[in-house]
C-alpha cells in the first residue's frame, strides 16, 4: 500500500513549497493538487467560460485532458498535451482556480484523479482538501497555516519575483476573499482534519517547517 502524506492549509501558508521538499527529503513523489484546478480554470478563461459557472465548468471536465507528470525535479502539468507549468501561476488563473473547484462536478473529477495517481506511488500531497476528502485515510496529515497578511506577503514576493507586477494591498484583498471562498463553499470547504497536526509557519523558515514534518514522520516510524 502507497504511503500517503497530506498537507493542507489557505493560500499562501506554503504548502506546496515546504511539500515538495518534504518529498524530496523521504524521496518520495510531489503532486500539487490545486495545479490540476488552476489548469482547467485556465483552459475557461481562454475559451470565454465564467469559472463561477458550475454546469459550464463541469461540462469543460468532459472535453479537457488533465495530466501529470510527476519525477524527483518536480511537477510538470499538462492541459490537453501542452505544458502550462508556468502560465497557470497568475493571479488571474488562481482567482478562477478558486471559483472553479466550487463547483460539485468539478471536484468530483479532480478527486478523482488525485486519488489514482496516490494509489500508484509513496506521495506527498498538498491542496485544501486532502486530508478531509481526499485521502481521508492519509497516513499522516498535516494542516499549514498563518496569518493573512504574512502569507499576503509571502505571496506579493513570489509575484515579484517572477516578474508579475502587483501591489501588497490587492493581493492581500484577493487572498482575504479566496480564503473566505474556499472556507465557504458548500462542497469540501478547506478545513483542517480532525487528526492533522497544525503548524503555524509565521515565524518558520520553509526548512523549519519541513524538518518539523519529517520529525513527525520519522519518529513515528521509529516506534
């Protein structure tokens, strides 16, 4: 049986960060989840499709191909055979990823998905949902989180960097709103699971914070 591990938390808590490095600390696999949603988000803002529209986004599940290539260098993700890594990390992109993974049929696909791509491999997951819908069964679940300006921050210099021209102030009104969007919605909101381990990452470097994970993991095993 695979072994599965689940990180979840709000945007900007550095969950994808801290899980790709966790995976490449046990050597095991990464799978970014909330790229699978930021690919199909983008393949409806390039076809004029409202992502709030749960019928319309649902019925894009049915002609959209949705692949992952997972390796040691990380994660590349595909949308109908090109490669969309990179362009899928917009704020435009991640606003209608919010909006998109509300919808019932949506979820359902990428659950999906996800679910089969663990069952193949020892793997990290991360996204909002993982450890409450996902894997439920996780062997370990962990829960990432800080406060919204700090992660408003965190988020603005990773914009910064890669050269999208923003300012400090809409970026922590956009996260403000997709944190109350993703809690919110009807269909697995992000919560933190019952038996997940949360750790507030304000004053923790992301090697603090993976070092604090693979205690938990390996000091379990060595039981």
């Amino acid at each position: 049986m695979a072994l599965t591990i689940a990180i979840d938390g709000p945007v900007g808590a550095g969950k994808s960060t801290v899980a790709k490095a966790l995976a490449e600390a046990l050597g095991i696999l990464h799978l970014d989840t909330g790229a699978m949603y930021r690919a199909l988000a983008l393949k409806a803002l390039r076809e004029g499709i409202d992502p709030r529209d749960a019928d319309a986004s649902e019925k894009l599940c049915d002609r959209t191909r949705l692949d992952v290539k997972l390796s040691g260098g990380g994660q590349r993700t595909y949308l109908d055979g090109a490669d969309v890594t990179d362009e899928i990390r917009t704020p435009q992109v991640s606003a209608a990823a919010s909006a998109i993974s509300m919808a019932r049929g949506v979820r359902a696909h990428m659950v999906s998905l996800q679910r089969r791509y663990a069952a193949e491999s020892d793997m990290v997951l991360d996204g909002r949902d993982i450890g409450t819908r996902v894997l439920p069964g996780a062997a370990y679940k962990f829960f990432l989180t800080a406060p919204a300006e700090v992660r408003a921050g965190r988020r603005y210099d990773e914009l910064r960097a890669n050269g999208v021209p923003c300012a400090y102030e809409r970026v922590l009104e956009d996260l403000i709103a997709r944190d109350a969007q993703d809690s919110g919605r009807e269909v697995d909101p992000l919560r933190r699971a019952d038996d997940a381990i949360e750790i507030d990452t304000t004053a923790l470097s992301q090697g603090a914070v993976v070092a604090a994970l693979t205690r938990a993991i390996k000091g379990d095993a060595d039981k």
